[in-house]
C-alpha cells in the first residue's frame, strides 16, 4: 500500500526521513542578527529602558538564532555559522571571551554578563562607553578593544561554545565563528594611560592561551569546523603585523588539529605577500576570500594554491543588494574547480551578510520587476545553496534561467537606463569642474555682499526634531493630513527656527530642515533612479540601523527640491538663509550602489543633478549653498593604492556641484568626523568657500595640520563644541577653543559654529548652547 516516487533513495520507509539530499559545499561568512523586523533592536532597548527581563531578552535571542539556523539547513547550507549572532558588536563579544574588560567597569572576574558587557558598550551612570569606530569601510561600527601591558587576559564569556552547543542540541552543526588573534589585536588601540607606540602585537603571547582552551571547548563540544575572520589581512600591512599571523598559526596549530580551520577573510583582495602569509599558515585547512571586492584575487589563486586545501569562495556579495550573476559565478567557480580541484570549492558569500538587508520577503510595495533584480540576506543563502548544488549536478534549471532573465530584464529596462543622463556623465570625464576665480578673490566678492562681520557664526543645518514635527511628517506621507496643513506646520517651524537664531544673533541662518527625516533619504526620494525599502534596515551599531535607499538607475532630477522651503525661509529674514544640500559623495557612500557601473559614473549622474540644483537655489536669490559632505571621508578605500583615484573622482563631482555659480554665490560644505589630516590637500582641492568640519573631540589633531604649515585660504569652522553630547559649554570655555583656533588659523577665514547639526538635541540644550557660542564669538571680535 505504500508508494513510492520513482527517485526515492530506499525501500525502506522508516529510513527516508533521516536521509535528505545535502548540496555539497556551501558556506555563509555570518548572517544579520537584528531579525527581519528589527526584533533584537526592540528587546534590546526595551531590556536597557527596564521594561523588560534578561529573561526577555534571551529569549528573543534565542529565537532569531535558532530561526537563522534552521532556514540555513532548510536551504541546505552546509557550513552554518554559529557566534555570529551578538547583542552588540563581536569584537566586544571576543573582549568579554578574552576577558579584556578595562578596570573602570569594576569586573571583578567570573563569566562576564549583561551589566558589564553593556557598560563596555553603551557606558553607564558613572563610566563612559568604550570608543566605537567604523568597522573597515562599511557603515557597522565596531567597540574598539582598549589593552595594555597590565591587562589580564582570561576565559571569562562561553558565549561562542555556548551558541555551538544551543545550534547543536537543535540537530544543526555549525561552524563557530571567531575573531582570528591577529585582527582581533590589530583592531584595537593602546587603553588610555598606556604610550600610544604600545606594541599591541606583543599581546599575542597572552591571548592565545584563552584561544587555546575556547578551541578545546568547542573540540570537546563536538565542532568539526571554526572559522577565525582575520579581515586584517586585506589591509596595507607591514612585515612584522604579516609575521604575527604565521607565528599566532603556529602556535594554535597543535590545539587545532583534529578540527578543519577556516581562516576567512574579506572587503578587498589580498597583497601578494598577505597572500603568500595566508596560505601558508599551519594547522589551516581552508581560506576564504572576497571575490566581489578582490577584484586581483583570482590571479593570486591562479598563481599557485596550495594542495589540498578548500577554497571558500566568496562569490555572493554580502555588501549589496543585488541579485547574483548565477552564470557568471558559475563559470568562476568552474574556474577555480580547475586551480583547487573539485571536492575543495566550497561556494560562500564575500563577507558576512550584516551589511546587506535581511528579507526581501518583507518589502510588499516592490515590484515584480525590481523584486528580481534584488536579494537580501535570505535570498542569497538561497543564491549560494543554488550555486552549490549545480556544482555538483543538481542544477536547478528554474532558478537560474529566472535569474538569467532578471537579469536581462535589468539590462534592457527603461527605468535604469536613461541616454540623456548617460551622455550628459559621460561628457564630464577626463575635464575638470573648477569655479573661474580664485578662492580669495571670490570671497571678498562675497562678503561685499554678504557684509558679515569678522569670526561669523553660523550652524550645520539642522534643529531639534521634536516629537511634534515627526508626527506631522508621518502623518502627511500617510496622507493623514493634507498637503495645505503639512506646509502651514512646516512654515511655522521654520519660522519659529529663524526667530531663534535671530534672537541669538547668528549671522548666517538655516532653515532647521523640518522637513527632512534624513539627509539622504530626503533627496532621493525626490531623484529618480532610487527606490526605498520598508524594511532594509542593516545594523549600524548597537541596536541602531539604517536603511540606506537603493539606486538602481541612473539618476536625474525630474524638479527642483529645496527650493521652495529655502526661498521660504529667505523671505522671513534680511540675514543670508543657507540653502541646503546633501553633497553627491554622501548621496553615494550611504546608499546602496548599483553594481553594473563603476561608482563614480553614479557619482557624476548625482552630482550633475544637485548642481541642477544648486542653480536653482542660486537664481531664487540664496546667496549661501551649503553642500554636505559628511561621507566623504569614510568612503575613502581601505587599500592605500586606491585612495588617489578614488579622491579625484570624489572631490571632482563635488565640484560639478558648484562650479557654475557666480563668484558672489559663497558655497559651504560640511563634513563629519575630525580624522581628514590624510585628506588636507583634497578638502583643499574641493575648493568650498567655507567649510565646517567635525573637531570637537580633536582639536589639536585638526589644528596640527595648519600648525605644520598646509595653507588654508578659503573660509574654515571648526566645530567649538561637542553637539553628540548633551553637555551645554559655557562661553569661556568656547571662547577658548575659539583663542586656540586663532593662534593657528588667520581670524579672517575663521567662522564660529557647532560640531554637526542640532537634530538630535533638545531645545533646553541648543539654546543656551548657542548662546553662549555667540557671545564667545563677540568677546573675541572685540579683542581683533
Ligand atoms: N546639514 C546636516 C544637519 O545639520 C548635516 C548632518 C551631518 O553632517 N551628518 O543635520
Ligand atoms: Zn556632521
């Protein structure tokens, strides 16, 4: 009575369930961990605001673990990552496995729990955070590990085991993923009190014994596999940071053996030497590599790999949005087949899945033709199982003919492709976009006009956004409220905003940006060629997430977009309204970049567009543009060799932006964070009137700079107080750091103004802040 389809693989019955068919070799480098709803950002703000247990948090935890885990193997995913998850950042969770707590949390030993791992992240009533940088060049942020010569390093979180062991009892084996020795020293600074030039690799010594017994654990625990990220390694390295890796190899390489090693790393391809350090490492039995972003990888495989060992290729881009070219995968995995051999390709994703979204299945609004063209974290584990299985002859011919027309559908659409646009970006290359007159000419021309007087004060742009205004914005995209009562609201605020500022005296004035939720966001919506999730988001830091836009076409602006609110703004005052704009490197760096052209074609098509609107602005009587470019820094390439090209092409569509306008018309720009000694001579290069750059945390750093001799001549505001803290400065304090400005930079190109803008302080904070910022500026305009 019992049937059976003509390709089961037993007679037996009772035997099939514990027989499925397995793709061979397929791994995924990590897997985001906020969930498709943002489940974790909601238990964690919930647990750190006590509206919640630990319990609770568990518990959620535990569930998008075991989700994670279960639609891995579902797929068919062969190698599972397990300790990919955190409830933070995961190179603090390997301080707490190091038991590198720094003293000032009062860790009095023992396994280290919630209270003092969120301590080391978030601060607490009496102990500041631990500092948080960017992690390489994407936009997640990491908690930088403070050491020093008295650290004591000691096992003190289980958390990798634990999550190996909780994958395990759920009947799912995975490969626990670490920070490798090496990166994981290499990524963090010499704590304070300790001499900056404090060898951090020294260190190796003292914390291999705790890696030592974590691998023990996890060989105990039953894991076949463990993979040490080592991301280091794409990075511009020295001889003696590339002999710390062989020498850390060597000696894990007895406790490793008995376990496959993966060392993985990712974002760039490798130097030949790091290279050569790479795959010669002991006691490693595969390495993986980014064959999206390393672009000269192939040719270091093709050079020579050694025997016998996997090759975990990373062809599925963990940094996009894109659906995968499964034919043009294909045919390198084939490639590689033939350097590495057959049983030793092991199909992965170029990085870990963190930093692209997580679902597609949750953006309903999208169409079917977008929608094919896209895939998120979920659907590129389906990619790579795909690859996998055709790998080894189980070719899901649907899968990949849809993809092929996806594909071609993307290629040939009118709503990527528009000529004029192309024609107009191609035209721009290889000439150059400079304004006629020089930068000190012009600014005298500016301020007959403009009449400011010396040390000017100004802002970055925005106000604080209340509750009251989110709710209105809310409201009229719902459609809740009507266009009339959207821009009455708006107009009050803006109005409410120049009072203020007059009040306070500031010279040159803003319109608070109300009207915008985010800086990006606000002008893409407007541009065409971009397209928003409802759900995209990607871990920044902590529980916090964006949801960059994707741009998916080329790019034109179909009508003005700020005009209306500047020119508003303008006619309720005599003193200069800035006009507002976010730079096209910014536009470009926080969102989702297409993939079949080269970025800085992207870039050119933004640029011409804002310059459209630059114009615009400029003949509705805004005498003052400001054109942010609170990106551009961090986009700059990991790999010291990519940093000149990138820098012209960036710096180059800035100034398309501007320079059309007239000599009169004074453009500002704006960037965030104080680290630019690198890029003086390109700042320089953009050719602002003014710029207003992040230096609250930094002044000597910036001053430096000036002090060592670069010449500035064009208009420059350093922040003069810290606008990420709540803090009010006093106006001595202020005054000061102005005293200090001016025994470096001549008083006549020095302005006055905060760190970034006010959107995310209170009312009770700007105003006295702003206050007192003016009165500083006056008290020193009297000493001149
Ligand atoms: N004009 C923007 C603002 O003030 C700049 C923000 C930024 O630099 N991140 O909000
Ligand atoms: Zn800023």
């Amino acid at each position: 009575t019992l049937s059976f389809s003509s390709s089961s693989r037993s007679l037996l019955p009772f035997s099939i369930p514990t027989f499925s068919v397995r793709a061979m070799a397929s791994h995924i480098v990590g897997y985001p961990r906020m969930g498709p709803k943002r489940e974790l950002k909601f238990a964690l703000e919930s647990f750190w605001d006590g509206k919640s247990s630990a319990e609770e948090l568990q518990k959620v935890a535990a569930d998008l673990r075991s989700s994670i885990w279960k639609y891995m193997a579902d797929v068919g995913i062969k190698f599972i990552p397990s300790n990919s998850f955190s409830y933070y950042d995961q190179i603090l969770d390997a301080t707490a496995m190091l038991g590198a707590v720094p003293a000032r949390y009062g860790w009095n030993g023992g396994e280290i729990g919630f209270d003092i791992y969120f301590s080391m992240a978030r601060g607490n009533a009496s102990v500041p955070a631990m500092e948080m940088t960017k992690w390489f060049d994407t936009n997640y942020h990491y908690i930088v590990p403070e050491l020093g010569p008295d650290v004591n390093f000691s096992y003190a979180s289980h958390k990798a085991v634990d999550e190996y062991k909780e994958a395990r009892s759920l009947g799912i084996d995975t490969v626990p993923v670490i920070i490798g020795p090496v990166s994981y020293l290499l990524l963090s600074k010499p704590a304070k009190g300790v001499e900056k030039s404090f060898p951090l690799l020294s260190l190796l010594d003292r914390i291999l014994p705790v890696y030592k017994e974590v691998i023990g654990e996890l060989k105990a625990a039953g894991a076949s596999w463990i993979q040490f990220d080592e991301p280091k390694l794409v990075m511009d390295l020295q001889d003696h940071e590339l002999q710390a890796f062989s020498q850390a190899y060597s000696e894990l390489e007895a406790s490793l053996s008995g376990l496959n090693v993966l060392v993985e790393t990712y974002f760039a391809d490798l130097t030949s030497e790091a290279y050569k350090t790479l795959t010669s490492l002991k006691g490693v039995s595969g390495f993986g590599f980014d064959l999206v972003r390393g672009t000269k990888t192939l040719d270091l495989i093709k050079g020579g790999y050694p025997s016998g060992k996997y090759l975990f290729a990373g062809v599925v881009d963990g940094r996009n949005i894109w659906a995968n070219d499964l034919a043009s995968s294909f045919s390198l995995l084939q490639d590689l087949e033939g350097i590495v051999g057959k049983d030793k390709v092991v199909v992965s994703t170029s990085c870990s899945l963190l930093h692209t979204a997580v679902d597609l299945a949750n953006e309903p609004k999208f169409d079917k033709d977008l929608k094919s063209w896209l895939a998120f974290a979920a659907q590129k584990v389906i990619e790579v199982n795909a690859l996998a299985k055709a790998f080894v002859g189980q070719r899901d011919e649907a899968f990949f003919s849809n993809n092929a027309l996806a594909h071609s559908s993307r290629k040939s659409s009118p709503r990527v492709t528009n000529e004029a646009v192309q024609k107009a970006a191609a035209a721009l290359k290889g000439s150059d976009h400079r304004r006629a007159t020089n930068v000190s000419a012009r600014l005298d021309a500016q301020q007959k006009k403009l009449n400011l007087p010396s040390l000017p004060t100004t802002t970055i742009g925005s106000f604080p956004q209340t509750m009251d205004l989110r709710r209105v914005r809310r409201e009229y995209k719902a459609k809740k409220i009507s266009e009339d009562d959207y821009v009455k609201a708006i107009k009050e605020e803006i109005s409410k905003v120049v009072k203020l500022q007059e009040e306070f005296d500031i010279d040159v004035l803003v319109h608070g940006e109300p009207e915008r939720n985010d800086m990006v966001e606000y002008f893409g919506e407007q541009l065409s060629g971009f397209a928003f999730t409802a759900n995209g988001w990607v871990q920044s830091y902590g529980s916090r997430c964006v949801k960059p836009p994707i741009i998916y076409g080329d790019v034109s602006r179909p009508k003005a977009m700020t005009v209306f609110w500047s020119s508003m703004a303008q006619s309720m005052t005599q003193r200069p309204m800035k006009g507002m704009l976010t730079g096209p490197v910014t536009i470009l760096n926080w969102s989702f970049v297409r993939n079949d052209q080269p970025r800085h074609e992207t870039c050119y098509q933004i640029a011409l567009a804002i310059k459209d609107e630059v114009e615009d602005l400029e003949r509705a009587g805004i005498n003052v543009i400001q054109i942010d470019e609170a990106a551009l820094r961090e986009g700059l390439p990991l790999r010291k060799s990519e940093h000149a090209f990138y820098l012209d092409w960036a710096v180059h569509s800035f100034r398309i932006t501007n320079c059309g306008v007239k000599d009169t018309t004074q453009i500002h720009t704006h960037m965030c964070y104080s680290n630019f000694n690198d890029i003086i001579h390109s700042i320089i290069d953009m050719d602002a009137d003014v710029i207003t750059i992040e230096n609250s945390r930094s002044d000597e750093k910036l001053l430096s700079v000036f002090r060592e001799g670069v010449k500035y001549g064009a208009g420059i505001g350093p922040g003069v107080y810290d606008i990420h803290s709540p803090r009010i400065p006093s106006t001595e304090e202020i005054a000061d750091r102005i005293k200090k400005m001016l025994a470096v930079l001549e008083s006549h190109i020095l302005w006055v103004n905060p760190d970034c803008g006010l959107k995310t302080r209170k009312y009770t904070e700007v105003k006295p802040a702003l206050s007192n910022m003016v009165a500083a500026a006056k008290l020193l305009r009297a000493e001149l």
